[in-house]
C-alpha cells in the first residue's frame, strides 16, 4: 500500500469518528431540552396520569390506612385535680447524746445499721469511775447505818432515863437529834448509790426506738461529755410525704383523709393518711406543709424519694370527659381525633380542636372550641386514644381495638 492510500485511510477514519460523537452529542442535547419541555407541558403530564390511573385497573390510592385504638367520650361529673410535688421525710429523726462523761470503749454499730428500740447498742463509756464511786458510797452509807444503830440504842435508853428524871430534856432533845441527823445522812448515802448506779446503767447507750443509723457523730476511743452527740437516728416502719399545698386546696384537705401518693422513682401509687396540715402559710409562694402517712413498704420508701399527688382543687360538676390518651397537647393547642364512618365499612379520622378545663388522674375534662367541634365531639363520639400522632385529616383508619377506658 502507498503512502498516500494510508494518509488517506486514516483522514477517513478521523472523519467517521467525529461525526459519530457529534451525532451522540446531538442526540443527548435532544432528547434533554424534549424531557424538559415536556415536563412543563401540562397536557402531556395528565396524559401520563392517565396511563398511570389506567394500569392500576381503578385501584384506590392515598394513605394506607392507619391501625388506632379508640375510647368513647362520656359526660360524667369530676373534680379537678392539681399535681402537688413533695418529697418523703422521717417520722422521726433524733440525734443520741451521751448522758455520762467518759471513753467510747464500744460502738459496734455503722451508718445505715437496722436498731430495735430498747436493744441495739449504740456505745458503751468506760464506767470504772462510777463503780469505784460506788464502792465508796456503800461503804460511808454501811458506816453511817452502824452509827444510826448506835445512836438509836441510846435513844432508847435515854427515854428510859428521862421517864425517871435521870437525865435533863434537852440531853434527850440532843440524842433525838443525833438520830434524825444519821438518818439524813445515811439516806444521803443511798441516794448517792442509787445516783452512781443510774450512772453505770447510762454508760450503756441503746436505741431510744426502731430506725436507722443514718450519720456517726463519735468515734470508739472518743471521749464523751454529757450532752456530746453520738448519732443521729431516723425512724422505720413509716414515712411521711411531706407536700406544699397551695392556698386554693388547703381547705379541701383536713386529717384522717386518704390520699393516693405516686413515688416517682419506684413508679408506684400508694395509700397515705393526712396526719398533719399545718395552717401557717407565711411564704411567698402561699403553700401550706401537709404529711401524709405512708407504711415504708419493708424498707422500700426511702427518705428523700420525689412524690407525686393529685389535691381537688375545685367543686364537682358535670363535664364532658375524655381519656388523657386521646388529647394531644401542644404548646399552642390541643386536639382530640374523632373517628367517622363513610359507609362500606370505610372510617376515617378528623381532628377537633378543644380546650382542657380539668385535669384528673386518668381523664380530662374537655369542650370543643368550634361549632363543627361541638357537632362532631359529643358523649359516645369515638375518640382515638393510640395513633394520632402519626394521622392526618380524612386519611382512613382502621380500629385494632374496640375499646380502652
């Protein structure tokens, strides 16, 4: 092949292989700006729609429905309540002093240790000084009794004497006084035993009643003076739910009532009694202390748990009331989902907003704001209770449960 032939073949092939690119080029930048017409053809969209609506074969399409659990609105007469947040506190709660001076030679017991009134040893003070004063004591009160013993006899025989004037009145006056003086003195003697003995008796400290140790004041080793603290002790079996009831509920409360106070952290409601309502209300926040009394549960109750209870804080009336589950709060509103029937077994949801004018444990008090809300959400209205938050207005529902109060 010459020269020129293959110059000639290779132009060619240079040629061909730019056109092709072109026309690719062409046909890209084509078929582009057709979509994009097309896209703003309103008329070719609906066509689409159609052919769309076509194959479905007339199917329904929209929200799947959504799976709700639904309550019925009733009218009933209620109280509204108030939440009043308080804590638990001790019955009782003493700090133990020692009543003699000395040593701790013993303090078996640690902080959180169970003590039974009257039993548990709390210390013991060295009481070698008592009992040597002891000692000493019985032996001046066992010489003061010889002595009286003597003077007594005298006595008698002074008497004697003086029946037949052997002796003068006030010889017999004297003797009669020396007697009365050992009496004294030897019941001086007894009361000082009985002192040093009391005081032996005190070096042993116990529980003063069934608690807990919750703080060690004294140390083994320590020394004591009387009045110097020990420990301090609260007491089991009870707790009280201390609450700070406002001026507009304190009226409603009075003592040997029941209430039912929700421990937060065990999430557990239990049966108190009102034993206490302070009427001495001076704060700023106008509240007033009320305790209630609560079995400690074997120790479950711990002093210093959050409590929750509910106080009336208003008169009865009749309301229209539904379950809290089926009000949706917002900061801006608050809304019920009642349920609609459409016929062919199709139910749908709509929202109706309300306003909440009483708040109990389990139900709120309700009134629909609008006409149409008042129309749509009346006593025995169906009202969505679990699923709301994910509806929206008219889409079909379908109800998993018949009822849930």
């Amino acid at each position: 092949m010459t020269e020129s032939r293959q110059k000639w073949l290779v132009l060619l092939t240079s040629l061909t292989l730019t056109a092709l690119l072109a026309g690719a080029f062409g046909g890209a930048w084509i078929a582009e700006r057709t979509s994009r017409e097309n896209l703003q053809n309103a008329d070719f969209l609906r066509q689409q729609l159609d052919r769309v609506d076509a194959e479905s074969n007339g199917k329904r399409t929209g929200p799947a429905p959504a799976l709700i659990r639904v309550s019925s609105a009733e009218r009933k007469t209620v109280q509204p309540e108030s939440s009043i947040i308080g804590r638990l506190i001790e019955v009782r709660k003493v700090t133990v002093s020692s009543e003699v001076t000395g040593k701790i030679v013993e303090m078996p017991i640690e902080v959180g240790a169970s003590v039974v009134a009257n039993q548990t040893v709390l210390a013991r003070v060295d009481d070698i000084w008592p009992r040597l004063a002891v000692d000493r004591m019985r032996a001046q009160a066992e010489s003061i009794e010889a002595q009286l013993q003597y003077l007594q006899v005298e006595l008698q025989r002074s008497e004697q004497l003086s029946e037949r004037a052997a002796i003068t009145d006030s010889e017999l006056e004297a003797r009669r006084t020396a007697v009365k003086e050992s009496q004294a003195r030897l019941a001086e003697a007894q009361a000082g035993l009985e002192e040093e003995g009391e005081r032996i008796l005190r070096s042993t400290i116990l529980a003063p009643f069934d608690g807990i140790v919750v703080e060690k004041l004294a140390e083994l080793g320590g020394h004591l003076s009387a009045g110097t603290p020990i420990v301090e002790i609260v007491s089991r079996g009870q707790v009280d739910a201390r609450l700070m009831v406002p001026e507009s509920a304190i009226n409603r409360i009075y003592l040997g009532q029941s209430l039912s106070i929700l421990v937060d952290p065990l999430g557990e409601e239990f049966e108190g009694t009102v034993v206490s309502a302070t009427p001495y209300g001076p704060s700023a926040s106008r509240t007033f202390p009320v305790r209630v009394r609560l079995d400690d549960q074997e120790g479950r109750l711990k002093i210093g748990m959050s409590v929750t209870a509910r106080i009336a804080v208003g008169p009865p009336r009749e309301a229209l009331v539904v379950s809290r589950d089926a009000v949706l709060v917002r900061p801006d509103e608050a809304t019920v989902w009642v349920t609609q029937s459409l016929g062919d077994s199709e139910i749908t949801a709509e929202p109706v907003p309300v306003a909440i004018t009483a708040r109990m444990r389990d139900l709120y008090a309700i009134e629909p704001e609008t006409d149409k809300g008042r129309e749509q959400l009346t006593e025995g209205t169906t009202v969505v209770i679990e699923g709301a938050e994910r509806l929206t207005p008219g889409q079909p529902v379908r109800i998993v449960t018949n009822a849930r109060r």
